[in-house]
C-alpha cells in the first residue's frame, strides 16, 4: 500500500475518500480499498447516513481497482459467513 504522509492527504480532492468530511478512509488504491473496509467500523462519529455513502465510495472503488468485496453492505462486516 502506498504510504500517505500529511501532505499527501491534504493534497487529496475529498471525494477520494470514504469518509469525505472527516478525510477518513483514502480510496487511492486496491490496498487502500482493502484497508478502508477493514478499518470502516473503527470510524467514530458518523451517521448511518454518512456510512452508507461511504459504503458506496468503497464499492466505486473497489470496482475500479478490481478489489472483490464479500460483504454486500457495511452492516455486514465482521459478521460470520454463513
């Protein structure tokens, strides 16, 4: 995964982010979509509203750079497969 340092992140437009308002979740890449679904639920103060738009940010992204997700929303994540 590339590394972001402050600048970095700074220099990126909003929407490429899961999280746009609070700059969580950087959707640069396949690692960084990976890692923005395994860190989704660590994020705080954010609606349910706010998820399900992000949640769609992923699946955008995760299409975009070929990233397969198994989960079909975010209310699904760390839930076991049945």
């Amino acid at each position: 995964m590339t590394k972001l340092d402050q600048s970095d992140r700074e220099h990126l437009d909003a929407r490429q982010y899961a999280f746009p308002k609070q700059r969580k979740e950087p959707l640069e890449d396949a690692d960084h979509v990976r890692n923005a679904v395994a860190r989704f639920n660590q994020v705080k103060n954010v609606t349910d509203a706010e998820r399900d738009q992000a949640w769609k940010r992923i699946e955008a992204a995760a299409k975009k750079f070929a990233v397969k997700l198994e989960e079909g929303g975010w209310r699904e994540l760390g839930k076991p497969k049945s």
